[in-house]
C-alpha cells in the first residue's frame, strides 16, 4: 500500500492494517525459520507422549527449553541487547 493510499483511509482502519502486514511477515518469518524446529519438538513429544514418568517428562523439558531458550539468546543478540553481548563474544 502506497502513502498516498494509507493517507485516504480513514485513521481507525490504518492500525489494523499495518497490524495485518506485520502478521502476515511474522506468519512468513516462522514458516521459514521455526516451523520445522516445532514441527521436531512435537515429534519428540508423540514419540513420548506420557506425562507421569520422570523419564518421559525430563527429556522433552529439558530438549525444548534449551531449543527455545537458545533462540531467544540469539535473537536478543542479533537486536543488539547490551546485556546478552555482542555476535563476536
């Protein structure tokens, strides 16, 4: 959508429009990236899919924590959080 095409519509509709293409990018952005991170983890969890024993509950806790967390350092790092470092550390 051009300017001069925001500018026309009328000033309530311009937030969910922006709204709508920055989901749209976000949606994009994980099909591209973590979908098939996801789509292991639930595999993890079909492949052990009970919820009492120690053994079957510990290893997809501690797979998908770390996966997650691992993620999150990364994308704090590549945004230039002071706290988490830089790249090159």
């Amino acid at each position: 959508m051009s300017e001069g095409e925001r500018d026309r519509q009328p000033v309530a509709q311009q937030p969910a429009v922006e709204f709508e293409q920055a989901l749209s990018v976000a949606v994009k952005n994980y099909r591209t990236t973590w979908q098939t991170v996801d789509t292991e983890l639930y595999e993890l969890c079909q492949r052990r899919p009970g919820q009492r024993a120690f053994a079957d509950v510990y290893p997809k806790v501690a797979v998908i924590g770390r996966v997650y967390a691992a993620g999150i350092s990364r994308s704090s790092r590549a945004s230039g959080d002071r706290e988490a470092g830089s790249p090159g550390d």
